[in-house]
C-alpha cells in the first residue's frame, strides 16, 4: 500500500519574485528566492547563449503545511560575464519575475574606500574634544593605513556634514559645540548650548559705498546709488563664527532725527520683514575674515525691512558657520 501526500493550497504556485546579483566579474551569478518552508530546491540547471542566461530551478514538496517564508541563496557560475544577457529565472516551469539585488548598506564588503575612511575618522573624532585638532593629513593616512587621497575625499564629506572644520593654514579641527541662532532686527542673537566667554562682535566696516546689484533689488535701488554699510564680525570662543551686514539707504538717512539713533529708529519703523534663508559658501574675502576654507558650510539668510508703506528701510545679510549653527524659528 501506498500513500500519497496532498499539497498544500498554492503549493505549485512560484514564488513572488526573486533577486539577483552577479560577483567575480559577472561570471557568478548569485540568486535568492524567497519560498515556503514546506518546500525545498532539489537541483539548479543553466543554459546560456550570447543573448540570454537561463536559470532553472527544480523544487519538491516535503510533508508539511508549514507557510512561512524562507530565503535561499544559490550560486551559479557562468561560461562567460552576464554582461547585458536577457536574464530568466523558472520555479518548477514557471516564469518568476526579477529584481536587481542593492544592499542596504550595512555589509562592510560592499562599502567603499571613503565610507570605510570616514567610518574611521569618525571613531577618532569621537574620542577628542570638540575644537580639537586632527593629526596631519599624513599622519592620519599612516595611521588609518588609508590612502592619502581617501582620506582628503572622506574629510571633505565630513566637512560638508559639519562634523569637522578645515582652519586655513592651520589644519583640520573636530568640530565646535553648536550655537543656537535666532534671526533679530540687528542680524542675529546667539545663544551657546554650551555657554562660555569670548562671545561678541567686532566692527571691520563703517563706510559709505555703490550698491551693488544685489543690494540693490532688495533696496528698490538704482545700481550705484549710496548705502551706509555697516559690517560686524561675530565672535563665537574668540574665534570668528559669522559676518553681518547691513546695507540702508543713504537717502533715507535724511529722514532720521540724528545720527547716534540711526539704527534705533529704523527699527522702530519697521512694520514687516522678509526673510529668506540658503546654504552657500563664503566669498574668499569672506573665508578669509573667518580664517575658514572655502569649502565649509555655511548658512545665509537676508533680511529686508520695510515701512508701513513697503518701502524698503535697509537690508540685512547674516552668514554663519553651517557646521556649528542651529536655526531657532520659534516665535516669541
């Protein structure tokens, strides 16, 4: 006597989909199909030719009801590269439809050089203080037996995320503590997370100059004509952290009831602002006031106010270092 097994329901049905991938150059083909546990490949044919691979995979029931849905991973070597092949896969005669495997990134074999670099960097930056300074580029590279190309490609990225500050001149730093930013009527208010002294501002332009045309779209200004233009550096631990600048109208000035409360009244006349806010990089002038490289991050944002008439009443350009400012939006 003899005894015949049912099949599960949809036992015979081929799996929803399979993926694929190719290492040693595309002459090994990698295929994973997810299927039910109370199946199993039994054997696992190809055929090729100069236009198509085809993968056949042979499968048989086992004596279970159990549904749930494994994974199996099988390695199939090719006469020749898979290159752009027509690729085919069957489960017991049938088609199943394909997808290009991508990993999701966290197999350190897949990962290249300078995510390898910056990983590295990374853990060192991690054990120093903030603010102090990497070793030499050369250093680093023998240290980290990374090349020194690598490394330079992975502290740019890293620059970039504002993890670490190139000085001109100086050298590559671990980023600073984080500043907390709030736009104001005189440019910016900053307010450490981690209080300390050597915060300020210094004054390195108080001049009369033509308005560029920059300055003069947001002033409703001809090209050329005069602004008072007062620029401030910020100080941030006695090290240089953004630049302000604030462009009025000399023409306007007539209006005020005196020189020493300029400013004063032309806040108190201000009934609205516009405001818009970038990321860009500093002019080289700019990257060299703040003793900064031209690649570092940097967050703008331009301030015009205007009367009750929407007359523009002056302009103001706040930038700061990106790596250590966080924007304050909330109101009052």
């Amino acid at each position: 006597m003899s005894l015949t097994l049912p099949e599960a329901p949809g036992a015979d049905r081929a799996p929803a989909l399979g993926l694929w991938s190719t290492t040693d150059r595309g002459r090994t083909l990698a295929v994973l199909i997810p299927h039910k546990r109370s199946e199993r490949i039994t054997d696992v044919s190809v055929s090729e030719n100069s236009r198509a691979v085809q993968v056949r995979i042979t499968r048989a029931a086992l004596p279970s009801a159990d549904a749930r849905l494994v994974r199996s991973i099988r390695n199939v070597p090719l006469d020749s590269p898979l290159g752009n092949r027509r690729l085919t896969v069957t489960w017991g005669g049938e088609h199943i439809p394909l997808l290009r495997a991508v990993p999701a990134g966290n197999d350190e074999t897949h990962e290249s050089p300078s995510e390898k670099a910056k990983k590295e960097l990374v853990n060192l930056i991690e054990k120093l203080e903030p603010g102090s300074a990497l070793p030499s580029e050369r250093a680093l590279s023998e240290q980290l037996e990374i090349a020194r190309m690598t490394l330079r490609n992975a502290v740019d990225e890293l620059t970039l995320a504002g993890k670490v500050s190139r000085r001109r001149g100086s050298g590559t730093y671990v980023a600073d503590s984080k500043l907390l930013c709030r736009i104001t009527p005189d440019g910016v208010d900053l307010d450490p997370v981690a209080p300390g002294a050597g915060f300020g501002h210094v004054h390195v332009v108080r001049d009369v100059v033509p308005a560029d045309d920059r300055v003069a779209a947001d002033l409703d200004l001809t090209p050329g004509d005069l602004v008072l233009h007062v620029g401030r550096l910020l100080l941030a631990d006695h090290r240089p952290f953004g630049l302000i600048s604030r462009h009025i109208p000399i023409a306007r000035l007539a209006e005020t009831p005196g020189a020493p409360s300029t400013m004063r009244w032309f806040t108190g006349r201000t009934a609205r602002a516009e405001t818009r806010m970038e990321l860009s990089t500093a002019t080289p002038p700019e990257a060299r006031m703040l003793d900064l490289s031209q690649v570092q991050p940097m967050l703008s944002w331009h301030r015009t106010a205007l009367d009750g008439n929407d007359v523009p009443l002056e302009r103001t350009r706040v930038l700061v270092r990106g790596d250590r400012a966080i924007l304050d939006l909330s109101g009052d």
